[in-house]
C-alpha cells in the first residue's frame, strides 16, 4: 500500500502538476510584487502589449478567434497582456523542432511524386473529388495516390483483429506512431510481436507521445524498447515549464507494415479503444486499412518524423519505402478551415459527418462556429434542393 502511494506521489504527472503550479504560484507573486513598481513597470508592459497586439494582428495564419481572445486580454490587462502572450502566445514547435521538420520534409520530397493516372481518373470519375484533392496536393502536399485497396472498421476492436495477422505477416519493416500507448492486452500483444520480429532481424521503429503517455508508461520507455531491438522514441518530451511549446503533440495512430499494408484513424493502442475495459461507456473510434501506394505514403510519414528528430540518420529511401510511395499526410495544426466548408459545398448528393468530440471552444484547428454554421446551412440548402 504504502509502496503504491510513494509511486502515485513521485509519478510524472504529479511531479510535473506540481511544478506547473509552482511556476503559476511564482507568476501570480511577480505580478503582485511588481504592483509597488506600477508608475515604473506600467507603461513598460503596456508599450509591451501594444507591440504584441500588432504583431498578433499582422499574422495572417492566426484565426480571428484567437486573435480577438489575446486583444480582449490586452484590453483588461494592459499591463500584464503583453508578458502573457510572450510566455502563452506562440503555439507554435520550438524554433529547433520547427527547423528540423522542415529539413526532414525537403529531405524526404523525392519519395512524393505524383501519380498522373490517378489524379486523371479520379477527375473523370468524380471531378469535384478531384477539385478537393487538388486543394490537398496544393496545400498538404498530399498528391494522389492509385491503386490503393480501402477497409473501414467502425471501432477498434475490430481492426485489431486485422493488425495482428498483419503485423505477423510482416517480412520487412514495421513502423508505428500513436498519441497514446497503455499497458494492456492489446499493446501487451503488439509489443509481443515487435520483439520478435526485431529480434528476426526486420526494422521495427516505434514512436509515442510523451504527453499522450504521461501517466501511463515509465519515463524510460523507450530505452527499454530498444534494449528489445526496437528502435523507439518518444515525441516532444515534457518539460514542467508553463509555455504552450509544451502543447505541440504527436496525435497520429499510423502503423505501416513492409510499406504495402497501414492502419490509421482514431484509435490509439490502449485497451478502451478496443473495449477490453470501459472508462467512458463503449468506445467509438473508427479506422482503415490501407494495402497499396496509400501505404507507402503513410510510411513517407512516419520516417519524415523519424528523419526529424534523428537528423544525422540516413534514411535510405529505396529500401525503406516501396517504389510508389508518394503522398503526405495532415495540415500544419489541422485541416484548413476553408476545407470544411468547401469540401461540403462540393460533396453531393449527400455528406456524412462523424466525430466523437464536441469542441466547447475553438482552437486554431477546429471549425469555428461561423464556420461550422455555414456546413450546415450548405447541408440543409443541398438536402432541399434535392
């Protein structure tokens, strides 16, 4: 009993709350303190507030919500407003982060090339799909990729049925990146496999969240991973400092095997997601398998993150992906917010729409109210037009 509170009292999680709080406490104290220095201090914080409210307001790829969030700010506290948006404000990856995602993107490039014979019968057979996947190669770059077989599973348990005898199939390479890993049945089973095959010799990359897993893995899980062959990092490793650089996470579930076979959607590898325990009722979260260049183009992914936090690593294209392995994958924070309403312009005669989340706010990559409001509107005016 006692040994289970000292390791609840000393977890992560609990240490890094506590830190958080701490730096909170000390904040709040500094603001307090400088309160005696208000005719010096003032006017320095409130010309502070004025350059960032400015700088706020020149940054075209800020949504407006955001923006009117920090201005509110600024006019409530004048003072403070512009020391709260140095140490909040940047959502943004650390500058080091940033540089070496961009690398490992150029470096990554020749192994996205585009299929012209896809991107052709996707716009005889559907032009306005073709419209969308357009705007998607323009932006993502995400070009088009052929000859790809698709399964959907409605929940979790039934596509990892699918992953095992996949990932026991394997002959080559086996690469998996997850928000959240848990303890369990079904990471106990996944991870079994990984041993083996990487004890047979075959390329087993592993990467997690480390916030994702903050509770629920030690903090050396990935050297324990690899003292099993498996080479394994975890992404964006906490650091108890009260700067939403911290707030920048890894949410893909990706697991590719030997380039021709992929799994991706909602689902994490925990046990609630395939309803071995229930925390919330019955878990929904859907998925897909993807057999085909689709894959190749998930594995693109994954080692372009690899490339980025090994920098020094070769990755040999060749070898490490299948010959049609181009596409990329997500937007920079999510889908564009002109996508959602213009995806639905287009899709016809009907849309559906699912999700498991109701978002009460409105973070930058999310569909604003006013956004959301003009899907809906475009549904109803389709559904009575015909």
């Amino acid at each position: 009993m006692l040994r289970r509170v000292l390791n609840l009292v000393f977890s992560r999680i609990v240490v890094t709350g506590v830190l958080l709080l701490l730096q909170a406490f000390w904040l709040f104290a500094l603001f307090y303190w400088l309160a005696d220095y208000a005719k010096w201090f003032g006017g320095v914080g409130v010309a502070m507030s004025i350059i960032m409210c400015l700088a706020l307001i020149r940054q075209d790829s800020t949504v407006p919500e955001f923006k009117i969030s920090w201005m509110i700010l600024f006019a409530v506290m004048p003072v403070q407003g512009g020391i709260l948006y140095l140490l909040w404000g940047n959502k943004r990856p650390a500058l080091g982060l940033r540089h070496r995602l961009e690398r490992a993107e150029d470096a990554m490039a020749p192994a996205r090339k585009d299929d012209p014979d896809a991107a052709a019968a996707l716009q005889r057979q559907d032009p306005r799909a073709a419209l969308t996947a357009r705007y998607l190669h323009d932006y993502g770059p995400m070009p088009v990729c052929g000859g790809t077989a698709a399964k959907y599973y409605p929940d979790g348990q039934s596509m990892f049925a699918d992953m095992l005898p996949a990932l026991q199939g394997a002959q080559h390479s086996i690469y998996v990146e997850s928000f959240i890993i848990g303890m369990g049945e079904m990471w106990g089973q996944i991870h079994e496999i990984l041993r083996r095959k990487a004890a047979a010799g075959l390329d087993v990359r592993v990467i997690y969240d480390d916030a994702g897993c903050l509770s629920l893995l030690p903090h050396n899980y990935a050297e324990m991973m690899r003292a099993d062959g498996i080479r394994a990092f975890s992404f964006n490793r906490c650091v108890p400092v009260l700067n939403l650089v911290m707030n920048n996470r890894d949410h893909r579930k990706i697991m590719v095997i030997d380039g021709q076979i992929a799994f991706t959607g909602g689902v994490n590898l925990a046990d609630e997601y395939i309803n071995k325990i229930v925390r919330f009722g019955y878990w929904k979260d859907s998925g897909v398998r993807l057999e085909g260049p689709g894959a190749g183009a998930l594995a693109n992914i994954f080692l372009t993150f690899w490339k980025a936090q090994y920098p020094e690593e070769d990755i040999d294209i060749d070898r490490g992906l299948p010959a049609a392995a181009f596409g990329s994958y997500g937007w920079s924070g999510g889908p564009p917010r002109s996508w959602t309403y213009g995806a639905t312009k287009r899709w016809r005669p009907r849309a559906w729409w699912k999700t498991i989340w109701t978002v009460p706010s409105w973070p930058s990559w999310a569909p604003s109210p006013s956004s959301t409001a003009k899907a809906r509107d475009c549904c109803a005016r389709r559904s009575t037009s015909g």
